[in-house]
C-alpha cells in the first residue's frame, strides 16, 4: 500500500509555527497570510489524525503529539537552510556559525578575521556575540569561545589562551593608586564573576571585606565605565592592549591574578565538520604563543 506524501508546505508551516508559537510570525516568516499558515496546519492535522497545537489565555501552546514531531522538522528544515546557505554567492561554502564573548570579540578576534579569510577562503563565518552566557543547542552553534576554567557540562573546551585578571582605570584615578590597599577606598566595578576582585586582593596579600560597586553582565562594558572614571575594572589586560598603548586605560599594577582563560567549546554530541576542524586548527595555530610558559 502507497502512502500519501505529506505536503512539504504544511509541514514548514508546522516546523515555523513550532519555532515561534505564533502562527502570525511563522507567516511573517513564510511570506504567506496568517489564514494560509492555519489552513496548511489543519490539513496537517488531519492528516495525520492528531491535534498539533492547542489554544489558551497565554497564547499558542504544542500538544505532546506537536513536541514528538517538532525537534526532528526543526532539525531537518535547519540542515536543509544550512545547505542552501553554503551555495550564497553562486560558490559552494561552508557556514560556520561561532559566539563569543564580546571582549574576546574586540580584543583579539576582530584584528585576526582577515588572516581567517586568507587561510579558509571557503569559510563562510557567522560570528554572533554573548555574555558567556549560552545554549549551543538550542541556539544551533557550532562553537562558542567562553570565559573561565574549561568545566561546562555537556560540552568539549579546548584553550584557547590564558587570560588572568588586573585592576584598570581611567588616567585621572590612577593618580591615586600607589599600593594596592588604595583600590579600597575606589568605586570597584564588579562583572557577573564574585570571585575576581576577593581573588585578586588574596594575590595582593590586602585583606578586603564586603566589596561593593555597579554590577555589569559585560566585561567590555565594564571596561568602558572604567576609562570613563566611573571606578576601576578587573580584567584581562592582553583585551585592552589598544587602549592601555593611547593612554585611555591605566593598569596601576603589574599583579595578575587568576587562572581562567579564553576556551574554544562545542557540545560533546556534535561531529566537528572539516569547516570546524579549520576554524579550530586556525585559531590554536593563531594564540599559540599565548598558551607558551613564560620565563
């Protein structure tokens, strides 16, 4: 017996309201009316005999049949988009999508793309932004460069370079700085991280108590509070070297301190393709002075 297909426009228009919860939106997307979106999900499911969405008072919801059969669409139209994406500009190109930390971004990434292009001409790089806060999965990366020890779940880290932590500052404040104990009497400008500024201090041999200070979710931000004479910032100086090199940031002292670094990360599940293979190889072959012991 020869099943019927399932018409392809029905089911896109189920994978795009599965995505956004909104058949409006999936619309939007589709470039169709809200009213054909709902006409290709009722064929659908009477198609297949099962109710895919259901109706309340917080808006568009997937039933337990629509959960089954949403991630295997999502999955399949998202490789489907990927592969036509490789062909944008007439010439076959792999995509790879990466988020990084904006301070990574600015600070030693952005100078790098050029050499990137040169060496992997092929490539064709998505390069998003995050807080160090994120999904691979859900947000469909191939990589993200984080900040910190390497020990996320879930996930493979490979190094990238070392990044320990000093105090930064505007010129004007700086004048005020002649032994570390000073920064207790500065406005502290503290990231999501409490450990930094207590670590430091322990490295500083100051004792310090409860540290207050305006709380930032960016350490870019941060730092440019810092040069703005809002307080002092605690970061990886090898980030700012533009900055500190034209005087706009100060480091006040040479002590560093923290173990934490820069880390190239994918989910433990996902098969690194020749497109991610060059990007990893390039960007180790790129910091590997970084990663060297100093004398």
């Amino acid at each position: 017996m020869t099943r019927t297909p399932v018409p392809l426009n029905a089911l896109r228009a189920f994978e795009a309201s599965a995505r956004h919860l909104s058949f409006t939106r999936a619309a939007d997307e589709l470039c169709v009316t809200q009213a054909a979106v709902s006409h290709q999900i009722k064929a659908l499911e009477a198609r297949l005999g099962v109710a895919l969405f259901r109706r309340s008072s917080r808006g568009l919801h997937l039933t337990d049949e629509g959960l089954a059969l949403a991630p295997t669409l999502i999955d399949s139209f998202g490789a489907i988009d990927r592969l036509f994406d490789r062909f944008a500009g007439g010439g076959v190109q792999d995509v790879l999508t990466v988020s990084a930390v904006g301070t990574f971004v600015v600070g030693a990434l952005l100078e790098r793309l050029p050499a990137f292009r040169a060496a992997c001409p092929g490539i064709d790089l998505r390069l998003l932004t995050n807080n160090n806060k994120i999904d691979l999965a859900a947000e469909s990366l191939d990589y993200a460069i984080r900040f910190g020890d390497g020990a996320w779940h879930g996930v493979e880290a490979a190094a990238i370079c070392p990044a320990p932590l000093t105090p930064l500052c505007s010129p004007a404040l700086a004048r005020g700085l002649h032994a570390p104990a000073d920064l207790l009497r500065m406005p502290l400008l503290r990231s999501y991280r409490p450990q930094d500024w207590p670590s430091w201090f322990a490295a500083a041999g100051v004792e310090a108590a409860a540290l207050h200070g305006p709380l930032f979710d960016s350490s870019l931000v941060m730092v440019q509070a810092a040069m703005l004479g809002e307080g002092v910032a605690l970061a990886p100086p090898a980030m700012f070297a533009r900055e500190i090199d034209s005087g706009r940031l100060v480091r006040p002292f040479r002590l560093t301190a923290g173990t934490d670094g820069y880390w190239l990360t994918r989910l433990k599940s996902r098969v690194p393709g020749p497109a991610m293979q060059a990007f990893r190889h390039w960007l180790s072959e790129s910091f590997a002075k970084y990663r060297e012991p100093s004398d």
